[in-house]
C-alpha cells in the first residue's frame, strides 16, 4: 500500500479547442477523504513544488484531507497543447474544473481549498470568482501566494526575457545551478532542498538530453503580452476578485517584484479583504518548503470553521 505521504501520480483527460489531452496531477493523503486542497504551481513550474507543503498538510490533518496538485498542462508530465495561443488562463482553469469534478465523481467532495503560487493564484482566483462554474463545492479558503489581480509590468518583460528560452545541462546539478540563476526571488533555499525542487523540473529530450519540463511555446504567450494588455487583464482580475467570497490569505516576498505592496495593501480593503502576511528575505516567489511559510498555510487552512 503506497504511503500518505508520498505523491501518487495520476492522470485526468481533459478538452482543447483542438481535441483531447492528458493533465498529469499528483496526490497525498487518503483517497477516499472529502476534503481536497488544491495546490497550483506557477508559471514554469509543477506540481511537485508542494512536496513539501503537501506531506505537511497531511500530517498537520491527521490524514482527513487529501493534497492534489496538477502538473497544468504542458509542464511536466502533462500533454502539450499543439496550439501555443491555447496556454491561456480560461483553458487552465477549464482543466482544473473537469479534474475536480472527476475528484468529485470518485469521493463525493465536501470541503474545497486552494494553494495558488502565482499563476496557480490567478487560476483560484478565476475559480473562486465566478458564481456561474459547475464547481462540486465552492472554495472555501483560498492562499494567494505571492500574486494578485495587479501584476507589475517589469515582472512580465522580465518573464518575456526567459520564458521558453532554455537548452539542455550535463547534469542535475548544471540544471539545478541554472534554475536558481532564474529564481533568486525564491530565497535562501538550502542547496539539498533546492536540488530536491529541481529534480521534477527535467525531462530527457528525445536525444538523450537533460532539458526542463515544459513546452517551450508556453513563451509565446507571454512574449505577446503588451502593457494594453496586461491592463485589460488587471481590470477582469480585479472583478474576479471582489467576487471572492472565499476567506483569503495572501502570501507576499518582502523583496517581490511582481505583487508590490501597494496592491497587497489594497487586497486587504476590497473584496474578501485578504489576511496580509509579508515573508522577509523572499521575493518572487516564497517556495513554501520551510517551517515558517509552512506553517503559515498549514495554520491558515487547518483552523476550525466557526460552529465546528
């Protein structure tokens, strides 16, 4: 019998504008639990980065929730789109629904809560916003990590200059060496640590070669982004949120450079008025792989419900 503690792959087939695909997504805890927190990694990354996060959840709960996490289709170990201008934030979260209603059709959900790490925030937010998804059951809590409807300019042209631009690496370590050039916004994470983050972050190409995981035409998208653009996207974002009746709790780097503080601040005033916590040390964005960021969300999402 396979641990609760260790992540077990499964995979849900969902639709596209041009046909079918398979979503990868990884699970923790009992099966049969009915309640399911839902963790979505962020741009270039997988689901794996809630390893960590995960084995906590479920030991923090004593094994009464379970801990999904998608590989968002192409990355990792889900298909690829063969339409770049599909990888889009409506097909995201289209493959997001149709896993949880597949979650739902096995063991009858009862309680909903969302882990989003920048663009798994956005999708959350898209989720949690709209009143007219077939949701099983509403989101009940919802962690903003590191993102919000505002996103700044600077952090999108800085994306635009490595997103899809990658080569292949001798081994995990140059890979690894590689991955924390692009992502010092992450923090002091210890190298072990960081080693054991990249490790799902590679796939052998079809020569034989160490390369990352994800469809590089996932850069097209982003590449096409102008700042009319990002605007329109903030104002829909911004609806979205104030929609939100999910309690919040918003995670924020001290250093980010993609949530600034004035929209953090702003967060906790409108909308659902999210619960600010500022993680010093860490930019963009926290891994939530330490004790601190763990517990944080571990506290947020496990506290009882008022008449429990």
């Amino acid at each position: 019998m396979p641990s609760l503690h260790e992540p077990q792959l499964e995979f849900v087939d969902c639709a596209n504008p041009s046909g079918r695909h398979a979503m990868a997504w990884w699970s923790w805890g009992d099966c049969k639990a009915r309640h399911a927190v839902v963790c979505v990694h962020g741009l270039t990354r997988q689901g794996r980065d809630f390893d960590a996060l995960a084995r906590a959840l479920v030991e923090h709960s004593d094994g009464s929730l379970r801990v999904i996490a998608p590989d968002v289709v192409g990355r990792g170990r889900s298909d690829w789109l063969p339409q770049p201008a599909h990888y889009q934030l409506p097909q995201y979260v289209g493959d997001v629904l149709t896993l949880l209603q597949h979650l739902h059709r096995q063991h009858s959900l009862h309680t909903l809560d969302w882990v989003g790490t920048s663009m798994g925030g956005l999708v959350g937010m898209a989720l949690a916003g709209q009143r007219d998804l077939p949701l099983p059951v509403p989101v009940r809590r919802l962690v903003l990590n590191d993102v919000g409807p505002a996103v700044a300019w600077p952090s999108i042209v800085r994306m635009q200059g490595y997103v899809g631009r990658y080569g292949t690496f001798e081994d995990l370590d140059h890979a690894a060496a590689y991955l924390r050039s692009l992502s010092a916004g992450f923090g002091p994470v210890p190298w072990s640590e960081w080693l054991s983050l990249s490790r799902p972050m590679l796939r052998t190409d079809p020569q034989g070669r160490l390369t990352l995981h994800y469809d590089p035409a996932i850069g097209a998208s982003i590449a096409a982004v102008t700042p009319e653009l990002a605007q329109a996207a903030e104002a829909t974002l911004w609806t979205l949120y104030d929609a939100i009746t999910a309690q919040v709790l918003l995670l924020r780097g001290a250093q980010s450079d993609v949530l600034d503080p004035q929209t953090a601040q702003v967060m906790t005033e409108r909308g659902p008025r999210a619960r600010l916590v500022q993680l010093e040390g860490v930019g963009h964005a926290p891994t939530l792989t330490d004790s601190l960021q763990m517990d944080v969300v571990s506290g947020f999402l496990l506290a009882a419900s008022p008449g429990d």
